[in-house]
C-alpha cells in the first residue's frame, strides 16, 4: 500500500526546529509502540471474529475468512514490528544501510530526467516475517533466529500458498478449503505464536542482562 509522504518536526539538541521530509512516517519508539498496539487490537479482534465463526459455522466461506483476517493479522502485526525498530535505531549503526532501506520498503531509482528518486521495495512475505523478526530483537540488543527447521514453518508456508490461491482464485476448485488446508493453518499459525514468545522472551532476558550490567557499573563508579 502506497503511504503518503508526510513532514515531522522534532527538536534537535540545540532546541532548534527541524524537520524531515520522506516516504513513509517517521515516529519516535513511543509512537511507533503506540500504533503497533493500536494495530494489534484491531486486528487481534478481527481474528477472534474469524476464528468465532469457523467454531459457530464452519462454512467455507468462514475457512477462507479466516485465511484472509489471520495473514492479515501477522503480517500487519510483522511489519509494525519493523516500524519499532526503525523507529529506535534509524540513527544507529545497529542497523545496515540495506536492512533500514528494507524496513522502510524502499529503494533508490532514476528517473528519466536522471534524477534519483524513491521507490517501493516490497519483499516477499515469508522471508520478510523472518527479516522483521530478526531486526526487531537488535531493538533489546537480543540475539534470536527463528526455527525454521521446524515443522511448523513448513506448514505456515503451505497456509501462505492456500492463502495466495484463495486471495487471487484461478477456478472454482482453488476456493476450496480442505482439511488438510486447516490443519496446515493451524500448525503453522501455533509455529508463529511459538517465534513470538520465543522472540519477546530472548529480548526480556537481554534488557535483564544489560539492566544488570548498568547497575553494577554504576555501583562501581559511585564507589558503592
């Protein structure tokens, strides 16, 4: 989806006003936290309505509303994921030129008046999910890799494929959802629940170590 192009004013050190022009939005941590959360309530919302109705009546068109609302859901969620963590370390050297360029699905082109000019970049979803994974633990200064050995993880790949037949139909039979389609769903939808916990608990133990380290290192230097 084509985002507008917006202006940011912000304070620099000095107190002077600035601001930045650019595809896309720029937020601080605290508001790109507050709109992945605000995202994550719609969405989740959306998918407990999804999965109400498979439970209540379990039609197809309640299966194929449930592919749609739950990829949705995690890639919606994924991409907000990496609005954090450009959000916080734009202006660091946690990040490289090429991953900041791929969180803000941007690439340099020329036009024809040999202008250099800004482009979408849009990565394929799967290898994008575990990009925005891996890019968001450099947030906590966290090292994790998701499972990808996993049975899990072959089975959300079969889910994206019934995804992407059901979302661009080729014939009648290709909106068919068969159980054998929901129960890829399902293992891999608990696969990605699994790398998220996985996930948020290697950056929990991460800010304890390093809260640890800064305590101990202030204790040092006050002499305590």
């Amino acid at each position: 989806m084509k985002r507008e192009i917006r202006v940011f004013y912000e304070n620099s050190e000095s107190g002077a006003e600035k601001f930045h022009l650019f595809g896309g939005s720029r937020m601080n941590r605290a508001q790109a936290v507050d709109e992945l959360k605000c995202v994550y309530k719609v969405l989740s919302a959306d998918l407990e309505n999804a999965l109400q109705l498979k439970r209540e009546k379990p039609t197809q068109f309640a299966y194929r509303n449930l592919f749609s609302t739950y990829f949705a859901y995690v890639e919606g969620f994924a991409f907000q994921l990496g609005q954090v963590t450009q959000a916080s370390l734009a202006e660091t050297n946690f990040l490289t030129d090429a991953e900041l360029a791929l969180l803000r699905e941007e690439r340099a082109q020329l036009n024809n008046k040999g202008e250099p000019e800004r482009k979408g970049n849009y990565q394929p979803f799967l290898p994008n999910l575990l990009f925005s994974v891996r890019c968001y633990v450099k947030n906590h200064g966290a090292k994790y890799q998701p499972d990808i050995s996993h049975n899990g993880w072959e089975s959300m790949k079969k889910a994206v494929a019934v995804r992407d037949r059901l979302t661009h139909p080729k014939s009648a039979s290709g909106l068919e959802v068969k159980e054998e389609d929901l129960e890829c769903f399902s293992a891999g939808s608990e696969w990605w629940k699994k790398t998220l916990h996985e996930m948020f608990a290697a950056c929990d133990e991460a800010d304890e170590f390093y809260g640890q380290q800064m305590q101990a290192e202030l204790q040092n230097g006050s002499g305590a």
